[in-house]
C-alpha cells in the first residue's frame, strides 16, 4: 500500500504498471493508497491512454476526480510483452514530430495479443450479469486486420504549430489536425487521395473551417472504397457558403469545386469512380441541411455483401448512408447472426429486426426467413433499405421508421404475436427501458443482441434475464483492428415452459 500526504495532483509523477484496457483504449491500473493525516485507505484507479497492459511505467498525472487517476506516460520504464512495432510512422506519441494519430488505438499490439485483450474486455463487461469467463469464447478476427475499412473520414485544419494539414486528429486533441502522409485503415490509395486533395488546396490558398471563428471553408475529405466491387468514391465537404477565398479572390464555390473534381480525375483516373462535393449547411437555430453536387461519376458506390456464398446482396451506398465500415467483417457478424438466428435449422420464421438502419442484417437474414420486419428511427435509412430490398429482389422484408418503441406500441402493436426471432443491433447506449418493454411484450422464443458496447450489453442481460430470456450463447467479433472496439453477438432464448 502507498502512503500519500494528499490525492494525486496535477504534474505529479507516479511509477504504475497496467493491468488491462477498456473498450476506449484507455489502460488501466488500481493502487491501493493510505491518504492524508486520518491514512483514509482509497483505491485509486489510473488510466492512461496510448499504453499498453504490461507496461511499466513512470505517468504523470493530469487530473483526479473521484479516486479515477488521469494521467500521461512521462517515461516508458519496461515495456509490455504484448509490444510489437507499430505498422504506420504517425502511430505513438504526440510528442515526437508528426506522431500521435488517433485513428488507432492498440497499434502497439499484434494481431493475436489484440484479440486476447478483446476478450478480456468483454469477460469483465459481463460480469455483472452473471456470465463467467468460461463462457465468453475467443474473438472471431477480422478477414483484414490491416486496410480493411470502406469508409474514412478525414478533416482539413490546422496542426498544432498552426500549419495548414489535412488527416485525423491526435488523440485527446480536438480542434488540432495531424497532417497524414499514410494510413493503413483503408487501402493504399487513400495516401494518394489525400495528397492530390492537399495540393489542391494549397496552390489555391484554401482555408480550412475554423468553427469556433466560424471562417473557412473546408471540413472532411471522406473516402469510401467497395471492398467486393473495387469502386472509390471521394467526397469533398465544405461550408455552405456561396463564396470563398481562392488565390486571395473571392470566387463562386462551385468554380473552386468543379476544379478538386478536375484534379482528382487527372490524377487519380480510373482509381477513383465518383467525386461528390457536398455542402454542409449549418445556421443557428436551423436543422442542418447537406446538399450534394455529383463532380464526376454517378456520385454513389456499389458494395456486396456475401453472407450467404450463393445469395451475394448488393448495395448501392449514398455519401450519406451508414453501411458498416468493415465489408468483410460485416460478413463475418452477420454470418455470425445467422448462425445464432436459429433460420438455419428452420428454429424460426418470422424475424423483426430493430434498430435495422439501411436493413443489412435483416436482408442478410430474409434469403432463410418467411417475413422479416425492420424497425429504424431514421426515415432516410429506412427509405434506403426498403430501396436495397427492391434492388436485390427481396419481397419478403418490410421496413418502418420511428421510435423503436413508439412503433412496436402503435403500428405494431398486437401484430406480432407470430414473431419467432427478435433481432437487435442498438446503438453504444444499449436497448432504451421502452424497447425492452416491448421486447418483453413480443415474447418472441428467439433474441439475437448484437452489440457495439459489452458494458451496455451486461446492462441489457441483467434485465432480460429479469423477463425470462436466458442467455444461450455469446460470440465476440472483432469489426475494428488496431482499436479496442469489439462487437459481441448474444443468442438468449425465452425461458418458458417446453422451452422455446
């Protein structure tokens, strides 16, 4: 046990070795400390981001709030086993020139030691509801642990030193950019991308948006990328305004706009397939509106999805429309979904799928089911999906937007009583207290959880195992290499007499 005089304060150093890491890629530690005149006996909790379990280290602290340390690695003292030297030259700390990105989170971790601390990660996250490690299975790895993203989402800003940049932000930095020369989350054309789309604004002496000045005009450079068909879409995202400052001139934005689309074809050609240059409109007061003008292409994308080898879905993706960042980790989940539905062995017929955005999972599942109904908050999406349907030919799946809740007590209400199969992919809060109500109410024999936060989904368990669900199986999934991120698919049956 340490004797301190006080609690840690700010600027103090403190030797620690890590223990675990959290879902946030925060590492943690515990200290069992004797404060002050009375030696109050505390457990302090210190947490340290960009560190891995094992490290032994000498951290200085940050802040102190309720026994939580925050604290920053001062000097590295003995390093982690788990170790292995990071893939991409802006990994590490902010403190070396030009490093500091964060875009990854475990990139000090190999592969496999990644996977192992996954799976720790979720073990302790459901503890609470009653789930022992044994149960908790080792995490399905990703098919790509490197380049494996469809979708990146770059800003144009300013480094810390005040130069123009365009990449991510460092990690705890949120007005400051690290200016990206590669990235390893997408393939290798995106270095090319960013380069072409930096050029440009430099030789024109385009301004980055400054939101708290509200001045400038460039905000993101996305990328997306079709794993399965090998097409690229850029999107270009600015300001609203009608004007801004090309070459010291005020100039029409879309002159300056059509002159990106320009660049980009000339030197990129066929690499990239459409470039979209959207603008983000964003007054007080006002609902932020996003108007999109197609540069060159057709201005969307084309992904496949192969969860079923002999039922390959296609999907059209708009600038604005979610599909899952990890096409081939997407296949896995949801063949992980279907597995776990029960369809396959004819144990269900009728699925209503909740929180369904664009309807992925629910057309992944209607090829093996009767009737599928999805059930999403946004009308986009929902319109989306019910288009993806029509696309690839499905007739037996029904999508409704609104309130997950609101809809299974309206519209809903009482008609779903022959539902076999409750699929749920909630956001990071978990299952609000009204759809649990109403998943209760279904009663349906079969409940597939999919979930992008173990702690909401430990949550979620405790009260569904109040309803009668049992908790049958569990299958971590990794969707986010190099992050501590962890997808965890949970099958619970309702337990009631006969079985389910």
């Amino acid at each position: 046990m340490q004797i301190l005089s006080h609690k840690p304060r700010r600027g103090e150093l403190f030797e620690i070795e890590l223990e675990a890491i959290e879902v946030d890629g925060t590492s943690w530690t515990t200290m069992a400390a004797a404060v002050g005149p009375q030696a109050q006996e505390v457990t302090l909790r210190f947490e340290v981001r960009g560190a891995a379990p094992g490290d032994r280290l000498r951290v200085r602290v940050l802040d102190c709030h309720r026994n939580v340390v925050t604290a920053v690695v001062d000097e590295v003292l003995a390093e982690s086993p788990l170790r292995e030297p990071a893939t991409c030259r802006h990994f590490g700390s902010r403190k070396e020139a030009g490093r500091g990105c964060g875009g990854c989170s475990m990139q000090w971790a190999g592969y496999e030691g990644q996977l192992a601390l996954k799976r720790e990660i979720v073990v302790r996250a459901l503890a609470g509801a009653g789930v022992q490690p044994e149960d908790v299975p080792a995490v399905l790895g990703s098919p790509m642990s490197w380049n494996y993203r469809n979708k990146m989402e770059f800003s144009f800003g300013y480094s810390e030193a005040g130069d123009f940049a365009l990449g991510l932000h460092p990690a705890g930095r949120k007005y400051d950019i690290l200016d990206l020369t590669e990235c390893h989350l997408e393939s290798g054309e995106v270095a090319g991308v960013l380069e072409v789309a930096r050029r440009w604004a430099r030789e024109l002496g385009l301004a980055p948006y400054r939101p708290r000045q509200d001045e400038g005009w460039l905000r993101t450079l996305t990328v997306r990328e079709g794993k399965r068909t090998g097409q690229r879409l850029v999107e270009l995202t600015t300001t609203g305004a009608a004007t801004a400052v090309c070459g010291g001139v005020e100039r029409d934005v879309g002159e300056i706009a059509a002159l990106f689309g320009v660049a980009v074809e000339a030197e990129l050609g066929e690499r990239v397939t459409s470039v979209v240059w959207t603008q983000h409109h964003a007054v007080r007061g006002q609902r932020t509106r996003f108007v999109h003008h197609t540069l060159t292409g057709r201005g969307t994308l084309d992904e496949e999805l192969c969860v079923v080898a002999e039922q390959p879905l296609r999907f059209e993706v708009h600038p604005r429309a979610f599909f899952q960042p990890n096409t081939l980790g997407a296949e896995l989940l949801y063949r992980t979904v279907l597995e776990l539905s029960g369809l396959l062995a004819g144990r269900a017929r009728t699925v209503c799928d909740l929180y369904c955005g664009t309807g992925t999972i629910g057309l992944c599942l209607a090829g093996q089911a009767e009737a599928v109904v999805g059930v999403e908050l946004q009308p986009d999406a929902v319109e989306n999906a019910r288009r993806n349907a029509a696309d690839n030919g499905i007739l037996n799946a029904t999508f409704l937007a609104g309130d997950v809740g609101e809809v299974l007590g309206g519209e809903l209400s009482g008609t779903l009583v022959g539902v076999d199969l409750v699929v749920v992919d909630p956001p990071r809060s978990g299952l609000m207290p009204k759809a649990r109500q109403h998943i209760r109410a279904i009663g349906a024999p079969r409940l597939v959880y999919v979930s992008c936060n173990p702690t909401a989904l430990g949550r979620d368990l405790v009260d569904l195992k109040r309803a009668g669900y049992r908790l049958e199986r569990l299958q971590p999934v990794d969707m986010f290499p190099q992050t501590a991120h962890v997808e965890t698919v949970a099958l619970l049956t309702l337990d009631l007499p006969g079985g389910p």
